[in-house]
C-alpha cells in the first residue's frame, strides 16, 4: 500500500538522470574489453585478453582499454529532425568511434599518467545523422583514467544517443525540480541565521541554519554536474564534498534532536554528539561506495530521530509523536528504494524534514516571545505597583511656581495635569487647582512613574483612576475618583489600557 501512494508521487519528483524515450542506452549486459597496448586504432576483439563482460564492470581507473558496445536505434531517433549526440559519461578520457568511423576525442587516452591529458567527467560528440543506421551500430572507445584520487566502485555511468546539446553540463540530467528543494535550504538557512543574530532560541537556531546550508551545499554539489562542466580528476572532489556535507547535516540533525527530544545538559549532549559522529563514521567506514557511505551517514539521525521522538511520545512529551511520523516516513523512503532514494527524493526529503523542523523551530519561537512578553508585562506590573507604593510612602514633592510665588506640593495629592496653552494646570484631590509654569513634557521627566501620559495635553495620577472607557471613535475617557474625567488619546488608547490593567 505504501508503495501503492509513494511510487506516483516521488516519480514526479525525480531529480536522477531521466532518459526520456528520445534517449537509448546502449546493451550495458554485452560489452567486449580489451586492454590496450599502444596501437592508435580499434582492435577486432578477437584477442585472447578480450572478454565479454557487463558495462557496469568496466574499471578504467589506472589502466588503458578499448570497449566495443553496441545502441539499437528507430524511427524514433533517426525519423527526428533534430541532431543528435553520443554522450559518454565516467571517469576516463576517451577516444570515440561509431560504425567505424572517429567522432571525436575526451582528453588524450593513454598508456602512462604522463601522457594522458584528462578529459571531462560528461562529454558529448556530436553524431551525423548519415552515420546512424536503423537496428544496431557499434560504438568504440579507447578509454584510460590514470588521474583520479579515489577509486570508485562504478567510475562509468553511461553511454547514451540522444539530442545533442553543447551546453556547460551533461544535457540528459534534468535536475530544475532540486531547485525548487535548493531555494527552501537557503531561505530556511538564512531565516534561522537571524533568528540566531536576534538572540532567539540561538542554539536551536544556528543548528537548523547550518544544517540548511550544508543540506544546500550538497545539493549545489550534486546539480552543479548539470551546469559546470569539469576534468574527471575534479569528480573525486565532488564526491569528497557531497560525503563531507551528508556528514556535517547529519551531525547538526542529531545536535537538533539531542537538543530538542531530550533533557541532558550541554555538556552531555555534546558527549552523545561525539558518540553519534563516531557511530556515523564506522558505519561509513564499513560501507561500500560513496553513496553507501553517503546513506550511511544519514541513517544515523534518521534513526536518532525516530528512536527518540517514540521515546519522548511514550512519555507524552508535546509534539514528540510528530517528530516519530517525520522521521518514521524518512526512514520508509530510504528502505523503500535506497539506491533511488539518493539520486531522486533525497533531497526533496530533506526540504521537506526540514520545513517540519522550521516549522517546530517557528512554533517554538512564537512560544519564547509569548514568554518574553508575559514576562514584560510581569516586570511592568512589578514596577507599577513598586512605583505607586514609593510614591505613597516617600512622595515626590514638586516645586510650584506661580506669580511670584514658590511652594512645593506632595505629588500623592495631585489627580492630573493638564496642558493649557504656555502653562500647566494641576488639579489636586480635593478639586482645587494651581498654575505651573512650564510643560508638560518637562513634568514628564520628574513625576514618579506612577503617573502616565494618556493625551498630548493630560498627564495622570493612575492611583486616582477609577475607570477606563472606550467612545465609539476609538478614543478613550478615564473616570478619577473625585468625580472628575481626562480624555484619552486614540492612538495609546492601548498602552494606556495595558498600563492600568498593570496597576
């Protein structure tokens, strides 16, 4: 059944090399070989070193052979008005023939390391169409790959017919839906990086980041075949930095997971780490290739995840059961097709993963600010009460200046000022008032905090504040216990409202 939903979908999305109809494969189960001794044209594979022997066990790392294939072509190919191209792809420099006929050459075959020039991983000859016959043509090549760093288990990929394209990269990968995948890491990398500059949650944060980018970092690894045309020695290296980032997103995945699913201190979380990055490694020491090595490495924090977020459900821990079913269907996809897996939905699995893990990351965050918040508010109240309690105790006493005359009034008998053209009215308790000569906005910075600006031209005593109402206009009306009224200005109608709730 699970093959049943999964099989059409992931199809969709298949970033592998797809050999549409308009391309054929050569017969990769019937492949004469035979090694080269110097002679600079096709042998008649009748020697006695030949041997027949399946495409995909030709080595041509560190030698120097020739190879006789054979491509069945139809009307399909050769009724098309558009030319046509013989592409080789592997870890060789080749010389090619087809029925017969030179193509062309892919660097210098050779016998030696010193006289090999290397040519390029994916190359492609251009084919006329008068060389092509209906049914079957022979394909020659002398091949060598004395320049490699690594010996690879599989250094030839392919040799195909199909439309001919000279662009940068091999034409027949199609890998414009990892772009889609691509984007996702980057945005979400850099997401979380500000997330991390801003102090928010930054541990989590700089995880998911720079799981992102190194997700990111493979995949450019991985695509970039399709756009960068480079020398077969470089391929080793590709290699090397797609194995490298697997391993350091693998290890930011298990940080995730020891950090979110589990309640050890740094310190332990950071011994567990090193036991996971040593599992990782032996497990891709024992495995064969590098996309055995490759799918080694991700196992590790699959499981990691899967084994933890079951735990955690167990124990009813909040959200543990989504991580569960997050990695449980990750892990279905590596058992399902694991070969596939990593040339198709990989990195479409990833996205993926880690959109669940911004979005965990996002909810946690919205979470830390409801906290911070409620703890500002908190704080505020503190702070309010702390300031009404002063001013009842120790009195603010403030020097009033008026006609000549200087007195000094206690501030816990003041119920508002209000701003009337160059001066200030205060209005005390028992309904009397009095002129300040000044502003405002001066007062503003010697009342206690006790008091609160509610309107440009009205600053009160919110120990006298007896109600808040809301007009219809969305202003406001504060009710003082002495039965007198200040208007409250529109615009912080809200904080005015948040301020007294506070008191």
């Amino acid at each position: 059944m699970i093959r049943r939903i999964l099989t059409p979908l992931l199809l969709l999305l298949g970033a592998m090399p797809v050999f549409a109809d308009a391309y054929v494969m050569i017969d990769t189960s019937h492949v004469d070989a035979c090694p080269a001794t110097g002679e600079s044209t096709p042998p008649d594979f009748a020697g006695e070193d030949c041997r027949q022997v399946s495409f995909w066990d030709i080595d041509p790392q560190a030698v120097h052979l020739w190879l006789r294939a054979r491509v069945v072509l139809g009307d399909e190919q050769l009724g098309a008005d558009v030319p046509l191209g013989l592409y080789v792809s592997g870890k060789a420099s080749s010389r090619v023939w087809l029925n017969g006929v030179k193509l062309g050459e892919n660097g210098v075959p050779a016998n030696t390391p010193q006289a090999e020039v290397p040519g390029q991983m994916d190359a492609v000859f251009y084919v006329p169409q008068a060389m092509l016959k209906r049914g079957e043509n022979e394909i020659v090549l002398e091949l060598s790959g004395h320049h490699g760093l690594l010996h690879l288990v599989q250094p030839l990929h392919f040799i195909i017919v199909g439309p001919y394209s000279d662009g940068p990269g091999i034409a027949v990968y199609t890998p414009w839906g990892s772009l889609v995948a691509f984007g996702i890491l980057i945005v979400g990398g850099l997401f979380f990086l500000v997330s991390a500059v801003r102090g928010e949650d930054r541990e989590g944060s700089v995880l998911l980041s720079a799981a992102s980018f190194f997700a990111a970092s493979q995949l450019f690894a991985e695509i970039g075949r399709s756009f960068i045309a480079y020398a077969y020695p470089w391929h080793d290296v590709r290699l090397m930095a797609i194995l490298g980032c697997a391993f350091l997103f693998s290890l930011c995945l298990a940080a995730n997971l020891l950090l979110r699913l589990t309640g050890l201190s740094r310190t332990r979380r950071y011994q567990a780490l090193a036991g996971v990055a040593a599992l990782m490694l032996a497990m891709a020491a024992a495995s064969q290739g590098f996309d055995g090595m490759t799918l080694a490495v991700l196992t590790v924090p699959i499981l990691l995840g899967l084994g933890l977020g079951i735990w955690q459900a167990f124990r009813r821990r909040r959200g543990a059961i989504s991580y569960a079913l997050a990695f449980a269907v990750l892990g279905v996809l590596v058992w399902w097709q694991p070969d596939r897996f990593l040339d198709a939905y990989l990195y479409y699995a990833i996205a993926a993963l880690l959109l669940f893990l911004f979005y965990r990351q996002a909810m946690l965050l919205a979470d830390l600010r409801r906290e911070r918040r409620q703890l500002a508010r908190r704080t505020e109240h503190l702070e309010f009460v702390l300031a009404q309690a002063e001013q009842k105790a120790e009195p603010v006493r403030l020097e009033v200046t008026s006609g000549g005359q200087t007195r000094y009034v206690s501030t816990d008998r003041i119920v508002q000022f209000k701003g009337a053209d160059d001066y200030v009215e205060i209005h005390f308790e028992d309904g009397t008032t009095s002129l300040f000569n000044g502003t405002l906005a001066a007062l503003e910075e010697m009342l206690p905090e006790a008091f609160l600006r509610i309107h440009r031209s009205h600053i009160v005593n919110t120990a006298y504040v007896q109600s808040l109402t809301r007009d219809s206009n969305g202003a406001g009306q504060i009710e003082f216990a002495n039965g007198t009224s200040a208007p409250v200005s529109r615009r912080i109608l809200p904080k005015v409202k948040s301020a007294l709730a506070a008191s």
